[in-house]
C-alpha cells in the first residue's frame, strides 16, 4: 500500500490520500493522472490493467486501487 500511496503522491503531493476517497469523482485525479498511474504501475510493478479496469471506481482511493491490484496479481 504504501507503494501505491508514494506514487499518487508523485502525481500530487499535496494531497491526503490515505484518507481521499473521491479522486475521480472530485476531479482530483484526471484522465491523463489515470493514463500516467495504468503506466506507472505496469512499468514498476509488472501488473497491467486491462481497460475494463480502468473505471472510475477502481481510481477513487488508494485503497480501491491497491484492491484492484491485489485482485489483478490473484488472477
């Protein structure tokens, strides 16, 4: 989790996101930050997201990304 925390933080550093969880819906994070974390994600930790993933429920808190994640290395 904290891997996923320190690379939202990169996107935006001033931005609580062990707490935040309407990202997308608050217009936190945008489309190109979605795009720029589906990348980050496959080149730092090898798991790819397929693009029925790639919704706005799946971005709206570092936990529901680390679930996604989680999910995704199960499978």
């Amino acid at each position: 989790m904290d891997e996923i925390l320190n690379l939202l933080k990169e996107l935006h550093d001033d931005i609580d996101f062990e707490t935040e969880d309407h990202l997308v819906d608050d217009r936190i994070l945008d489309s190109f930050d979605v795009v720029t974390l589906v990348s980050e994600i496959d080149d730092r930790f090898d798991i790819r997201i397929p693009a029925e993933d790639i919704i706005p429920e799946n971005f709206n808190s570092a936990e529901a990304l680390y679930k996604l994640l989680e999910r995704l290395v199960e499978e």
